[in-house]
C-alpha cells in the first residue's frame, strides 16, 4: 500500500476517533465547544439576552435559544461556557398548567427513554407543599436530568440538563 494512502487513512482514523469520543450534549453540540461553534451548529443561538444565569462552579449562560417546542411546551436553551468551553446546555419549560405539568414530564421521561435506555436513578416525591420529579440517565460521559417541579397547585416547570458532573465526579474516584 502506498505511504500516501496510509497517512489519509490514518488522518481519517485520527478524525472520526476524535468524533466518536466527543462528548455530545443536546442539540448537535458537544461539550468544550466555543461560542462560535454552538453558533454554527445552532444559528438561532442568541447572545443578546439580559441577565445571563450562573451555574454555582462559574459557569456563565453565553447563549439562549427562547423557542424550543417539545410535546406542545415552549423550552428556553440555555448554552452555560466555563474558561470559554460549553460547559452545560439546560432546556427549561415556561409555565406549564398543573393538572397536565405531570403528564407532560413522564411524556419527556418516555422520549428521554427511548432514546437513551431506562433511567440509572429516579425519584418522585409528592405531598403538601407539591410535587417533585427527577429523571436521570447516563449516555457515554454526558448525563442527561430531566427535573418537574409544581408547588401547591401552582404551574410546573420542566427541566432538562446535559453535561458531565456525574462523570467529573465519578473520574474523581
């Protein structure tokens, strides 16, 4: 075999191992990617927006998507950037009427199974002051949460979260 087409297929190689190990999050993005990247992928990725949030290690909201539907439900995508790297991306539902907010989030938990397996830990937890919910499964280094929230009867809100806590952690042992 000539030593071109061995350095092209090895090129080759070298490219799709690189592929294979990023880690992705939601939405055609990987983690450590730069603004200008999850721009490419994601076009509609503001960065205008007042008020960015902060994660509590540093992580700063540098881009947003406001419309985002899922099953009916508009979501807001939140692009969090640590030391300028996509850190975390977090979809979160605006109000979403408490007589369904329960339904909707096990047609989330659903969806999330199909694509990505039965969950490696769940909790439900109801009583006087309201309902809670958390969903959590693993997809190479990328964990993904889905979280319900509804208060007292007041509207719910549904969250999804990517990102690689759990495996920083785990690395950590």
């Amino acid at each position: 075999m000539p030593k071109h087409l061995i350095h092209v297929l090895l090129c080759v190689c070298f490219f799709l191992s690189g592929s294979v190990n990023a880690q992705a999050l939601w939405g055609n993005t990987n983690a450590s990617m730069s603004i200008g990247q999850v721009q490419q992928v994601q076009p509609s990725a503001s960065d205008t927006f007042e008020k960015p949030e902060k994660l509590d290690n540093g992580a700063i909201e540098k881009l947003r998507i406001t419309s985002v539907e899922i099953d009916g439900i508009p979501y807001t995508a939140s692009f969090y950037f640590l030391a300028e790297k996509l850190y975390q991306v977090s979809l979160s539902s605006g109000d979403v009427d408490a007589k369904t907010v329960v339904h909707k989030f096990r047609t989330l938990v659903d969806a999330l199974k199909s694509k990505y397996g039965d969950e490696i830990s769940k909790k439900y937890d109801s009583g006087l002051l309201g309902i809670t919910a958390r969903s959590t499964w693993q997809s190479g280094r990328t964990t993904i949460r889905a979280n319900l929230f509804s208060f007292s009867g007041s509207p719910g809100l549904l969250y999804i979260v990517y990102n690689s806590a759990l495996s920083n952690t785990a690395d950590k042992l």
